[in-house]
C-alpha cells in the first residue's frame, strides 16, 4: 500500500525517539513509533489530529499509556 501523506516531526522523549503520522491511498492512518531500544510500532487508525496532541504532550511517554495505547 503506498503513502498518501507523511508527517515526521523531531520528538523530544526519554522513551520514543520517533512518531510518523501516515496516510495511506485508500484514506487509512495510523502513528509509526520507534522506542529508543529500537522497537518499531504501528498504531492503526491514529487520526491527524490525535498525532498532534501526541506531538504537542509535554511528555510523550505518559501521553502513550494515558491516550493512546488503550484506545487504538
């Protein structure tokens, strides 16, 4: 499936060293997330606009067990 849209942003965090918002062709989204031990996820179905609040968090940790992880 190809990228439609792709947004990396620099993330300051002493536990994700990288958040990509994509958007796929057929309109599907999600977060790419990289740990600083090198572990890669993708969290399916991320709206834009849950990836800015995620961005904006002043920890992206705790925004990750308080918003995200239990509801995607």
């Amino acid at each position: 499936m190809r990228f439609k849209e792709l947004l990396e942003e620099p993330v300051s965090s002493s536990w994700i060293d990288d958040l990509t918002f994509v958007e796929f062709e057929d309109g599907t989204t999600g977060v790419q997330m990289t740990t600083r031990g090198g572990r890669s996820y993708f969290i399916d179905g991320v709206s834009e606009h849950d990836y800015n609040r995620w961005m904006r968090a002043m920890s992206k940790g705790k925004h990750w067990w308080s918003d995200i992880k239990y509801f995607y």
